[in-house]
C-alpha cells in the first residue's frame, strides 16, 4: 500500500484536501458514505453470483439425471397435455 495516493479517487473530495486538517471530518464522512454505497451494491452483486450459481448447480443436476426438469415459466399441466398440432398445446388459443 502506498503511503501517499497520486490522486484522489473522489472528484468532490480533492477540494476539501486543500483545507488541509479542517476538512478532515468532512472528508471522513464522504469517504463513510461512499464506503456504505460500495458494501450495498457489493451486497447485490454477491446476490446475483449466488443465483448464477445455484442455477448453475440445478442445471448440473439436470443435466446428470439427479433432479427432473421443472420449468416455472410453461404450466406443468401445458407440458403433459397432448398437442393438437405440432408446435402447439393443447388448449392455447390460436392468434
């Protein structure tokens, strides 16, 4: 780690720095702001990688035959129901 940032990161930051000590409590406040914004959407990325991989582990365990697929999005009774034509279900209207 370096002792002495290049620049600051905080565009709204780096005028403060010029008030020198003074600023100090206002710069620590940003810097605690930004720093609770960046946990929170870390917090939504974390979410959404454990959803990729859950459904990542139901797709394996499809895949290898230890879970029978279940689609949340087609009715179950669609896909047991017989088609009256091909590429059609049973009972859906025609347009």
């Amino acid at each position: 780690m370096r002792e002495r940032p290049e620049q600051s990161r905080e565009p709204l930051l780096a005028p403060l720095t010029l008030l020198h000590e003074p600023s100090i409590p206002e710069r620590k406040q940003m810097l605690a702001d930004k720093r609770a914004r960046l946990v929170e959407q870390l917090a939504e990325i974390q979410d959404s990688i454990d959803f990729i991989d859950a459904k990542q582990r139901f797709y394996d365990n499809v895949l290898s035959g230890a879970t029978p697929y279940v689609s949340v999005l087609i009715p179950f009774a669609a896909l047991a129901k017989e088609s009256e034509e091909p590429g059609e279900l049973k009972g859906a209207e025609r347009k």
